[in-house]
C-alpha cells in the first residue's frame, strides 16, 4: 500500500469545505438543500473588477508574476492599508498568494519550529489549528464561549503565554463568531503583547470590511507592537472574489522574505489574470464593499430576528462576518425516533438530513455545543431555512 505521510494523516479535513461538499453532492441527487455551511459572499464579483481581468488577458498578462506578487498589486495593498488603516507599508512588505490561507500557512510555516506554542482564542477558523499542526507547533486555545461574547480577556491571554509562545492568532471580525473586539479590548490584549518580545502577532483582517460596528482597528495600528505584527486579509470576502484566490501578508521585510522563499519553492506566484483583477478591486471604486456590508448587515438583523423565535437556541448579534453560532446544547441528549443526538456535530447531520439544511458543527472550530451558519445567501433562502430548522428542531424529544 502507498505510504501516506504522518503528517497528512495527522490532519483533519476541512469541515466547511466538506461540509459544502456533502450538500452539493446531496443538490446532485435532486435534495432542496440549503447551504449555510461555506462562508463565501454570495454576490457576484464586481463588473469592474471582471473588466480588469478580460483586459489583463487581452494584454498578454499570460506569463509567471513575480513570486511575491506584482509590484503595482502590491503598490496597491499598501496604498489601500495606508487609507484605510493608516498603517504604511512598503511593497517589499507584502507578499501575495492564492489567498489568504496560503498567505497565513505561508507565514505560519515560516516562524514556527517544532514545539513552539501557537495561542488561539476559539472559536477559531477550521484551518488555524491545522496549519499549525502542519509545522509541528503546539496549538494552545483559549475558549470564550457566548458568555463572552466570544471575545477573550486580557487575563486569559495572560495565563497562556509561556516562554516557548512564539506566535498569538487573532481574528476579528471573526470566523466563526462574527465578534469584533472593539479598540479598547485590542489595546488591553496589546498591553498584554507588548511585554512578549518573542511573539509574533498574526492578525487575521479578512473580514475587516463586513463590520457592521462603524470602526475598525487594525492590530497593525498599535506602535508598541511595531516590527512584529503581521496582517493577513485579501479580496475573498470584501469584493466577493473568493473563487479567483488572491490574498495577502503583510508585515516585517524579514518575514516577507522568508515567505517569498517558501512559495517560491511550491506554488510560484499568484495567477496574474486574477492579481490584475484584485488590483482593480484595491484601486476601483470602494462602493461595492459597503453596498455588500449593507446587505450582510440587514441579513444579519434577519436570521437573529429568526434564530430568537426558536425555543431553545442561544443567540447573541454578531457585529461583523456573515455568520451566526448560535448555543444549541438544549437540543443535544435528544432524539428523533432511534437516532440521538450526541453532540453539536449529531445535530449538523440531522439538520442536513431532516431539514436539508447544511451548516458546520463547533467542534470544527474548536468550540462542540454550536453549530455554524452562513448568512450569506438571500433572504428566501434564510426564511426557508429557519422555517426548516425551526420544525425539524420541533420533531427531536
Ligand atoms: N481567514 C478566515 C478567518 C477565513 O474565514 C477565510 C475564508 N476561508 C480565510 C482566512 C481564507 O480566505 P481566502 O483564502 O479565500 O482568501
Ligand atoms: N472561510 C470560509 C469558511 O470558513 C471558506 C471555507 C474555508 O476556506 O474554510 O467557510
């Protein structure tokens, strides 16, 4: 039998990836299902945006882009972070790739040696946890759960860091949770950071523009963590793009580096059709983003209107992303005929199955006992899921 590596068997697969699979394969056979369980913008790219790919085609841009990406896309990250972050970048600071998953694993497997703890609040993204996995760190979570708001403390943060922590992953807003730490609870974790002069401070912004609080910072912006903090955002989400991969790193020149080195040996640069595509999304017209801002945020007035009206569920507002992780313990020891339901990830297949509905277990995010889901899709299909969950929920004793 062909050998497979440790290290990939020691991986977990992509829940929201399988997930959206599951249902797509179910939608083959001819199953209604509604799918809540991927988190991608639901709009389409912007002409505009389209435009500068067709011409980018045209004009022969067929040929390998630099590996850390082109310098006028990067020209165009750093103007775009100085306006809207007001944080200034050099180009040779930024390095793109095939989106911001490869951007985070590419900084992640090059800092992180074997051992080195790696904090995570959780819940956190499916995949945070396995890339650092992939380099042999140590993941340590720290839970906040709905109590919280998802949001944790200056004193948990505090407690985990020992003197083998050598990297902090942040998110906010946030997937899975929608939390967005406001300025002042990001200055209580810096004031906590600023003491650790061996902690990289990954900070993941890709929802930074689906943010319905009216103010965002950026961890980028704190002076006290200068030269060690290193941003991760890209186009997936702000301009629905999610499909053409590009995103990007941003940070110290020597981390740059190391980057281009790594992605220089296994995938090259980005494709350069959609590099020219993302250059138009940074240099265009920003009004696509708020009209979709928008949409998400009336979305997100709906499904929490729609969760609060079935018993049992624990809700609290998401302030940003375009996701729900509503509490559903009340529903876990249940059962429907002979089938019990152990646990959150039990009760994301019943929905799946009984209500056709696809949405992710917590336990995929390092938080069991709630269950994802994507609001991202029109308000006829999030009315029909909630009435479908709402009776399928009903029909467990
Ligand atoms: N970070 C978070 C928190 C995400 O939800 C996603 C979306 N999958 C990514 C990074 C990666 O985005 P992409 O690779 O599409 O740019
Ligand atoms: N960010 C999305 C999600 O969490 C995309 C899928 C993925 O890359 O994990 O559903």
């Amino acid at each position: 039998m062909t050998q497979i590596s440790e290290r990939n068997r020691s991986l977990a697969v992509s829940q929201t990836l399988a997930m959206s699979q599951r249902s797509a394969e179910l939608r083959a056979k001819g199953v209604d299902v509604i799918n809540l369980s991927v988190g991608e913008p639901d709009f389409n790219t912007p002409d505009h945006i389209k435009q500068a790919a067709k011409q980018a085609i045209d004009d022969n841009f067929s040929f390998y882009s630099p590996v850390a990406g082109f310098l006028s896309l990067r020209k165009a990250i750093a103007a775009n972070l100085a306006q809207v972050n007001g944080v200034e970048y050099a180009p040779e600071q930024i390095v793109v790739g095939n989106g911001a998953k490869q951007a985070l694993c590419n900084v992640i497997l090059s800092i992180i040696n074997p051992g080195d703890e790696v904090v995570i609040p959780t819940p956190a993204w499916v995949s945070y946890v396995e890339m650092v996995k992939l380099a042999e760190g140590v993941p340590v979570t720290v839970p906040a759960d709905i109590r919280q708001n998802f949001k944790i403390t200056d004193e948990q943060l505090r407690s985990v860091i020992t003197p083998r922590t050598r990297m902090v992953l942040l998110c906010s807003p946030s997937n899975p949770t929608g939390a967005v730490y406001t300025h002042d609870e990001l200055r209580s974790l810096v004031n906590v950071l600023k003491d650790c002069p061996n902690v990289t401070v990954v900070s993941d912004e890709i929802y930074q523009h689906i943010n319905y609080t009216g103010s965002f910072t950026s961890m980028a912006s704190f002076k006290e963590l200068e030269g060690r903090v290193v941003v991760i955002n890209g186009v997936s989400k702000a301009y629905a793009m999610t499909g053409w991969r590009i995103g990007f790193m941003a940070g110290p020149v020597e981390i740059a580096k190391a980057v281009t080195k790594l992605q220089g040996q296994y995938t090259s640069g980005a494709s350069s059709i959609a590099q020219k595509a993302a250059e138009a999304a940074y240099t265009g017209s920003q009004e696509c983003v708020a009209e979709m801002c928008a949409a998400f945020r009336r979305r997100r007035d709906l499904v929490v209107a729609l969760a609060r009206e079935i018993p049992g569920l624990k809700v609290n507002v998401p302030d940003g992303a375009f996701y729900l992780f509503p509490e559903v313990s009340a529903y876990i020891g249940r059962r429907f005929g002979d089938r019990v339901i152990k646990d959150s990830g039990d009760l994301a297949l019943y929905l799946l199955d009984e209500a056709h509905v696809a949405t992710v277990d917590g336990a995929a995010f390092s938080l069991p006992g709630y269950i994802r889901l994507s609001y991202a899709t029109s308000d006829d299909n999030l009315r029909e899921a909630f009435r479908r969950i709402s009776a399928a929920l009903a029909r467990l004793v």
